[in-house]
C-alpha cells in the first residue's frame, strides 16, 4: 500500500464489499426509520400516511417501556455478574493441573454451542418445569413445594438461563488469559510472600483485566438483544415482568400488529444500545490501551 | 544469618532423576556460582532451595534450621529471575514495595527501604514507571531492588543476566560483586557462563548432570581441577586434551594441557608435537591458533597479539611439563 497506484487499486477491489456492507445495514435502518413515522398498522390497514412522533410518544409513554427498559438493564447486568465472576472462578479451577483436562474442558464450553431457543427449552422442561422438572423434583426429596420458577421468578430464571449459556465464553476468554501469565511472576510473588489471595488479587486480576474488559464488551452487545430465551420460556411475561426491550418491540411489531410503533421501539432500542456502549467504553474501555 | 546446608537433597520428575544425590555446605556471607552444561540440574538445585519445587528426600538447611517443607516464603530467601519476572501493571516503586507490603510493613518503613534500594541502585529516577519503559538493565536492577528490601538471609540468581547484551553484562556482573561486597549477604548464583562464575564466585559449584564434580575457588578448580569435566569446563579457551601413546608417556590415560600453557616456535625441537595452523583468531591482546596436530587432533593454543603465525604455517609446540594435568581412566585427576 505503498504507491499512490496501489492505494487506488485497493479502494477500488475494496468497493464493492463496502457499499454491499452498507446497503446491508442503511436500507433495513431506513426502513425502520421510515415506518415508524407511518401511521402502519395491520390491524387498521385503512389508516395510513405521516403520524408524526405519535408512534415514539405512544411506545415511550407507554408504562411497560420503563419497566423492559429497566428489565434490559437487570438482564444484562446479573448476566454479566454471574459469568464474570463465574468464569473468573472456572477458569482458576480449570487452570490447575487436572487428569482428563482436556476433556472438561471441552464439557465446559459445550453449553455455548447449545442454540438459544434449545437451551431455553432444557432449562423451561428439564429443569424449571415445577412438575416434571429437575429442579422441582429436588424441591420435592427435600419435602418443598416445588418453586413454579416462570410464574414466580420470570425474569432471574431467564438471568439464569442466559448466564448458562454464557458462562462457558467468559471462562474460555478468562482461562486463555490466565495461562498468558508467565510462570515466573506467579513464583516471584510467591517468594515475595504473597498468599493465594494476595497473588490473586495483585498478580492475576490485574493480567486479567483487559481480558475482563473484553468479555464485559462482547457479552454486553449480545445480552442486549436476548430474544429467544424469553419467546421460548415466559413470552415475557407475566404481565411485563420479564419483557426487555427486544421482546417489546416484538410484542408491540407482531403480537399487536402495529408496524408503525414497533419500528419506532426499535429505533429507539438502538438509541438504547449506542447510550449503553458509550458509557461503557468509558467505564471500562480504558483497560483496552496497550 | 545465611548459611545454607544441603543433606543428600536427590529431586527427580517422574522417572527422571535429575539430582542423584548432593550434599553441599554454603557458609553465611559466601558468594557461591553453581555453574555447569545445560541440562545439569543447577536450576533445579536453586528452585529446591527457593522452596519453588519439593526434594524428593534430604534435608535443606538454613541457619541450621530444616526448611526443607517449608513454603518459599517463610524462608526468607528472595530470588532474581532469568525473565526478571517484575509486575507490568505497577511502577517501579510499588514493584519494589510489593514484598514489604506483603508483610504488612507500616507505610514509612515502605517508603523508607524503597528509596534506599532506589538509591543503592541508581532507580531513584524511575521510581514512577513501569517496567515496560525501562531498559533490560534498569529492569534487571529493580528486580534486584525487590529482592534487597526484603532483607533476604540469601539471594538467588537464576542466570540474571542471560538476556542482556554482552557489554551490560560486564556492567551488571560488577555491580552484582559490588553489591555483594557491600551487602554481604548470602548469595548463590546460577550460569553456564564460566566467565561469570570466575569472576563474581568465592566459591563455584561445578554441577554435571545433577552430580556436583568440584566445590571450590576460582582458582582451585582452574589449577587443581577434580576430574576431566571440570578442567574442560573451566577456562576459556577449553582445554586440549590428549589421549593414547602419548598420554601414556606421562603414565596417564589422557592429559590435558591448557591453551596458555605451550611454547611455540617454527625450528623443529625434537620432542615436540608438530601442527599446522588452521584458524587464527586475533583478538587483539591475544591470539587463539586452532593448530591440527599431527596425530593428536585439533589444539587450541593461546598466544600474545603479536605472533606472526597465519594459516598453513607449520608451528612447534612444547606443552609448559610443570602445567600437564593427568587423568586417569575414569577421568579422574591424579
């Protein structure tokens, strides 16, 4: 890329990718954009033509929009509490010297290739199902009433359901950092004195924290977005209790047939999503500089 | 404080014995060199005392007390590593603080001692940077630093200066004797460098697969080396060795003659073994001729700066008779 020549050559080979790409991405965006200042509902087919903000006013003032937004947070925050302090955990315990380590840790990552809408359904019939389920059948040996986990607990079994599939990513990304650490320091600062805790806390976090940031980046851009898991197990419910702001924008597109109001949610999910990512690349962002 | 006393210490990984058997006795205040090929155990032999690996049985002793469980930091040793092993993410002062902070040391005595060490070592100005920003020497002396605030009964080197370049090898090589001189503190010191081992050691362990072969002064092993191994071992060039009818001139099954110790000269002298120069290595002060040697094989001859020998000459060589070492069949010196 040295040449003037060459740097002309490569913008044009490059071309046509680049504007696929962004056809890809401005005409889906347009189009939302555009339907949610339409007056475009399935249901009154008759009303058509410009609305206006009404749609934005009618999604935003709505008092389920405060509480999937809330939910959102709640959902992506315990997620990635459980999987950054769970995958912190496993990668240390995974990192000893085992018998058949290569083995577990191939177990350990599986629940990450486990589709989303499957994973749900394991966790809905397997486990959290309080007639058949694993979970209520352990409530009941212990002469419990076994906890109905959907109905009770809407959103922390949907938490649970997503930390699960994963936990697996945060340890893999947590272990590859933890064995970058050279041998050497490990020994030095145990001549220094320093006891498990100490070398943890002094030695092993500090090398993990760019590993850290990273997983917290990555999880939280997906987390944003969970669908599946929710469609799959409570539909969201009940009432609004487990709805983020994805599933509200379903809910409101398809379930109520309001095209017009769900392109507006969704316009505004990705205001939501670009707010969210600043402040976190302020927060955290700063372990990133070499 | 810091003597170190090794009762038949044997460690071996597995199915691999890497140290037989060693006893070894290192007096308080001693700067000891455990020198030896690649592959010799005298890392292993370190890392034992250190406490960073368990003896398979023996006994480790320091200050006359059994440490040989004892966890690496109870024993009060502090150890330098090949790699320095300083930690990226703090300055050179919280480095240097690390250990003292781990002994729950009151926030004066910190400071204190790490400006001290700062001093002693000429880091005052670095204190506030990381490591990455330093140079290889600079990081080689907090490493040093944060072993000498922890006022250790002995330092451990494990080759310290293997990844410096050859003139701030010399540099470190002093201040490490200096500091010595100054602290006189137990130190023990592993290389394969015998150069280092000459200079810096009062005493040098010469280790050869896992078995010690000499313990000795510098001078000891140079004039009154043990066994053939140690006489190839130190000095530099190696020494020429000589086996067969000749050696059996001086009823020994090989002999060994060093490079500084032959006379040369281009009339031929009856008894005198006949070469011709191969490779003439000038160094300025001295020159090496790699002379073959009619029937004995290639010798390394060490001679002043000025000779005139060039390669094909035809050279006359006289081994010193007061300076040829005799071995027996199991090479050992007789």
């Amino acid at each position: 890329m040295a040449t003037a020549q060459t740097r002309t050559l490569s913008r044009i080979m490059m071309a046509p990718a680049v504007i696929v790409l962004l056809i890809w991405m401005i005409v889906p965006l347009v189009m939302t954009l555009w339907f949610s200042f339409q007056n475009y509902s399935l249901i009154n087919p008759m009303m058509t033509g410009f609305a206006g903000w009404a749609n934005y006013l009618y999604v935003i003032g709505d008092p389920s929009f405060t509480q999937s937004l809330v939910n959102t947070l709640i959902l992506v925050g315990g997620v990635l509490i459980i999987t950054v302090v769970g995958g912190t955990f496993l990668a240390l315990l995974l990192d000893q010297p085992l018998w058949g380590q290569g083995i577990l840790r191939i177990i350990v990552i599986s629940p990450f290739f486990v589709m989303p809408p499957v994973a749900a359904l394991i966790w809905k019939n397997g486990f959290m199902h309080p007639g058949y389920g694993m979970l209520g059948h352990l409530w009941k040996f212990f002469g419990l009433q076994p906890v109905d986990w959907f109905n009770q607990y809407p959103l922390f079994s949907v938490i649970v359901i997503v930390a699960w599939q994963w936990l697996p990513f945060a340890t893999l990304i947590l272990l590859t950092a933890l064995q970058s650490l050279s041998e050497e320091q490990r020994e030095a600062a145990e001549m220094d004195g320093a006891n498990a805790i100490n070398r943890f806390y002094y030695i092993i976090l500090p090398h993990m924290a760019r590993s850290i940031t990273i997983v917290i980046l990555i999880q939280t851009i997906f987390l944003l977005g969970i669908f599946a898991e929710i469609r799959v197990t409570t539909g969201g419910g009940p009432g609004y209790a487990s709805t983020n702001i994805a599933f509200l924008v379903f809910r409101t597109g398809i379930l109520s047939n309001d095209i017009g109001a769900g392109s507006a949610g969704g316009m505004v999910a990705v205001v939501i999503a670009n707010v969210v990512a600043f402040f976190l690349m302020r927060a955290v962002g700063k372990n990133l500089d070499a | 404080m810091g003597s170190i006393s090794l009762r038949n210490v044997k460690k071996s990984f597995g199915d691999v014995q890497i140290i037989p058997d060693i006893s070894l006795d290192i007096k308080e205040g001693e700067f000891v060199v455990f020198v030896g090929p690649s592959g010799c155990g005298k890392s292993t032999l370190l890392r034992l005392i250190a406490g960073l690996e368990d003896t398979s049985s023996g006994t480790i002793l320091l200050d006359g007390e059994d440490m040989t469980k004892a966890p690496p930091a109870r024993r009060g040793l502090a150890m330098v590593f090949q790699s320095y092993a300083l930690y990226p993410h703090m300055t050179v002062r919280d480095n240097i603080a690390f250990p003292l902070k781990m002994a729950k040391a009151s926030k004066e005595e910190i400071d204190r001692k790490v400006e001290y060490a700062a001093r002693t070592l000429n880091l005052s100005s670095y204190l506030d940077r990381r490591p990455r920003a330093l140079s290889g020497g600079q990081r080689q002396r907090v490493a040093i630093g944060r072993a000498i605030v922890r006022e250790p009964k002995a330092f451990l080197f494990d080759e310290p200066l293997s990844n410096l370049d050859a003139a701030l090898r010399v540099n470190m090589r002093l201040e490490i004797t200096e500091l010595h001189q100054q602290l006189k503190t137990t130190m023990i010191y592993v290389t394969h460098d015998q150069v280092e081992a000459m200079t810096m050691a009062d005493r040098i362990v010469v280790l050869n697969a896992g078995n010690v072969e000499q313990f000795g002064s510098p001078l000891d092993l140079y004039k009154k080396p043990a066994n053939r191994f140690v006489a190839g071992f130190i000095g530099s060039p190696k020494m020429n060795f000589v086996d067969g009818p000749e050696a059996a001139k001086h009823n020994a099954h090989s002999i060994g003659v060093r490079p500084e110790h032959f006379l040369l000269s281009r009339e031929n002298i009856p008894g005198t073994w006949k070469g011709t120069v191969g490779v003439a290595e000038q160094l300025g002060s001295d020159t090496f001729l790699h002379v073959h040697v009619d029937g004995l094989g290639l010798m390394t001859i060490r001679t002043d700066g000025d000779q005139t020998f060039s390669h094909g000459d035809d050279v006359y060589l006289t081994p010193d008779a007061t300076r040829i070492y005799r071995f027996d069949a199991a090479g050992l010196a007789i």
